[in-house]
C-alpha cells in the first residue's frame, strides 16, 4: 500500500480487522506485497487477538489450499508472534488438535507436486518458528503414515528436510524408508550421501530387518565399502 499513511493504516486495521486481513489473504494469491504495510502496523496482533481470524488465516494460508504467494505472510505472521502467543500455538495441546496448521501442512508436504513443494517450505517456516525437537518428534510419529506415504512418493527433498531435524530418526521412520519397494533404494542412498541420516542408523539391526530385498542388498554393499574405506584409513 505505498503512500497510504501509517496512521491510516492504523485506523484501517483497529476499525475493520477482518476486511484488513481480505486484503492480506488477497496478496497470498496474488503476490502483491501490501500486506506488509498491514503486517506492520498491527494486523499481525489484530489477527492474534481474535481466534476467528486466526483461523481464517491458517484456513486461507495452508489448509483450504497451499496459497503459492503464502509462505512470506506465515513467516511473518509466525516471526511477529507475542512469546505467549506463539508458545500457545506450539503447545502439545494445540499441535496434537488434527485442525492444527501444522497437520495438514505436513500432509500435503508429501506429496511431489508444486503445491507440496509450496507445503514443504511452509513446514520448513513451521519448523523454524518452534516446531523442534520433542514437538517435531511426537507430531512426526503422529503423521508415521504421511512418512510412509512420501517413501512411496519418493519424495526426497521432504525426507531430507524432516530427517535433517530430527536426530536420532525413529527407528519407526527409517522403517519406512527401507520397506518400501520401489523406492527403498534410491531413498536410503540419498539419506546417506547428503549426510542426513547415517548409514549405522540404516544397519541397525531393528530397522534392517523391514528391509525390501533392495535395500538389504544395498545397506550390506554400504557396510562393506564403509569397512574397507575404514581398514584403508587405519593402515
């Protein structure tokens, strides 16, 4: 909204929340870059402040559908958060509702389409925000089945970002990643050459034994070479 004055904006956002959000949720499907001003002049508390609103963000955001100009307006939403605010919204609680943002970003992000590529950077900006460590672990187990969905997918880039943060992997996931029958293969050798998951985690007994016969071929051809770089290493 170039030129419009902060005070009216102000005023704008304090007298018609819901109307200054339209047009915020406008730029999410459009790209245009005035929700910023919005942003910045009290919408992001607006919006805060009344549970309606929030839903109709996260609604029109990433639950009704993957908006593709949305992930900016997330993160800022997520980044302008009071502290209570946002620990409300990362709560157990909160993250295990199946309505969370999060939950339905995580199912679309499985899939290899432009919109869960668009889903993908969103659980990223979620993940950024204060989805880690123990939180990310339980809603991943949660979600065990949309990991197994993106192993049938072969859905990489989501394995890798999911994986990169949470160490260890449960052992349940990798089980996934090494089941699957086509693509077990290609999967566990990208985990390994990006470094994301490490082989050892792969060789675990416990996960090796939900090996396809694919991948059991694999892992023992990637625990031999592992050995004999080793014994080179050593002599």
């Amino acid at each position: 909204m170039p030129n419009v004055p902060g005070a009216t904006l102000n005023y704008f956002i304090q007298s018609s929340p819901g109307g200054s959000l339209d047009v915020a949720l406008a730029c999410a499907a459009d790209g245009q870059p005035h929700w910023q001003a919005l942003f910045e002049h009290g919408l992001i508390g607006a919006v805060a402040d009344d549970p309606r609103l929030e839903r109709r963000l996260f609604n029109h955001l990433c639950i009704d559908a993957v908006q593709i100009h949305g992930n900016p307006l997330l993160k800022a939403y997520l980044a302008g958060l009071s502290p209570t605010h946002g620990d409300r919204i990362f709560s157990d609680s909160a993250l295990q509702d199946k309505n969370h943002p999060v939950n339905h970003v995580f199912s679309k992000a499985v899939f290899t389409t432009p919109g869960g590529a668009l889903a993908r950077e969103m659980l990223a900006t979620f993940i950024t925000a204060g989805l880690q460590g123990d939180k990310l672990h339980a809603l991943a187990m949660r979600r065990h089945k949309d990991v197994q969905r993106a192993c049938s997918f072969e859905n990489q880039a989501f394995l890798e970002l999911l994986f990169a943060h949470l160490q260890p992997v449960p052992i349940k996931l990798l089980s996934h990643v090494v089941a699957d029958e086509t693509h077990s293969s290609a999967l566990l050798a990208h985990l390994v050459a990006t470094g994301t998951v490490p082989l050892t985690d792969f060789t675990n007994p416990t996960v090796q034994r939900f090996a396809s016969v694919n991948a059991f071929s694999l892992l023992d051809a990637m625990a031999a070479r592992a050995a004999r770089l080793q014994e080179r290493a050593i002599y």
